[in-house]
C-alpha cells in the first residue's frame, strides 16, 4: 500500500484507526456494512479486500493455487503472501467468522428440511 506524503502523529494515526474500526464494528447488520463499504472505498479496493479473505478461505478450505488463481484471477505471489498471513490473528478471526456462519447456515437448511 503506498505511504502518505508526510507521517501522522503515532498518538493520531492509533487514534484514527481505532476510530475507523470502532464505526465498523457497529454496523452490525450486513447491509449497513455493505453501502459503508461501497461508499467509503473504491470498487478496486473493495475487491482487493474481499478478495483477500476468499483467498484466505478457500486456502482454509484446502483449494489449489491454481484454482484459486483461476477463480478469482490473482497471482500465485498474492495467493502465497495471503497465505503467510493467515497466521496472524485478524485473519484467524475472520476465518474463525466465517465458519461459524457456514456452520450455523448448515444447521439453519437442516433444521427448516425437519420443521417442513
């Protein structure tokens, strides 16, 4: 990502980034975060981020570079610095999200298929 001109205060740029992440962390509702982000960043730039967590996920997933290099046209370079990132914590995070959901979807289909 490219760098400012000039550096912010460190007590500024923690304060604006959490801040940032605050205003996040309350739209709560899937839509709300939606229209944030297509208003907030670009298209290029809300692909990018989305697709760093789909390359994550399907690395989780245990899908091929190739395939994932096919599917969502990125490089193996980007696909690999993905990969050694999942081991930080905001990515676990997100992973750890993302199959809860899946699961609580499977288990939402399951239970509707009993009611019925």
């Amino acid at each position: 990502m490219r760098k400012s001109e000039t550096s912010l205060n460190e007590i500024l740029k923690t304060r604006i980034k959490k801040t940032f992440a605050q205003v996040i962390s309350e739209l709560k509702d899937i839509n709300k975060s939606h229209q944030f982000l297509s208003d907030f960043l670009t298209d290029i730039e809300y692909e990018l981020f989305s697709k760093r967590l789909a390359i994550a996920y399907w690395l989780k997933k245990g899908r091929s570079y190739q395939n994932i290099k096919d599917n969502l046209k990125v490089s193996s370079a980007t696909i690999s610095s993905i990969q050694s990132q999942m081991k930080k914590k905001g990515f676990q995070l997100a992973l750890k999200n993302l199959e809860a959901e899946e699961w609580a979807s499977k288990w939402e289909e399951r239970i509707k298929k009993f009611v019925k």
